[in-house]
C-alpha cells in the first residue's frame, strides 16, 4: 500500500549509520517501519551512474513522478528531534 495519505507535500528522510549499524526511514519526521540493522561492510564508494534522485539510474528508469524540493544530504546522521523540527518547521507535523 502506499505510505503517503495525501498528494500534498511530503518530508521523506532516511539516516544511514555504519558505526550504529542502522537504516532509518522517516516521513514528516515520524520514522516508519522497523530500523534495520546488519548493514555490513559498505563496498566502495557511490556510483555516479547510481547516485542520483528521482531515478534508479542515469537512464533514467524508474523515475519519481512527484514533484521534489529542497533535497539536502548531511555528514552526519539526524536526529529523530532533528528531523521532526525540521517537518515542523516546514508544516508536515
């Protein structure tokens, strides 16, 4: 099913930590499902083929059909604090 309840705007997030050995996803600062961990050993650096947003791939395939903006990434990982301000700040919570 799907994770969004209206077709407004939406924060969706996700915090990746090798040292905590978690995966976390999170829509307007609330996180949804289970955090995932045994992660493992991360393979290299990200592909430029690979790396993008919007998309799967360069070609695209698989493109996002909404509207983005404002896509920010970070050098550390947020907080759940952080990022339910952050969706406070711009009316999502």
């Amino acid at each position: 099913g799907a994770i969004f309840t209206s077709l407004n705007w939406n924060m969706l997030a996700m915090t990746y930590s090798k040292s905590s050995d978690q995966l976390k996803l999170f829509l307007n600062g609330v996180q949804v499902g289970s955090t995932v961990t045994g992660l493992g050993t991360w393979a290299g650096n990200l592909g430029a083929s690979l790396s993008v947003i919007g998309a799967s791939n360069i070609t695209p395939t698989l493109q996002w059909e909404g509207g983005l903006s404002h896509v920010a990434m970070f050098n550390r990982v947020l907080t759940a604090a952080e990022l339910l301000s952050i969706a406070q700040v711009a009316g999502l919570a």
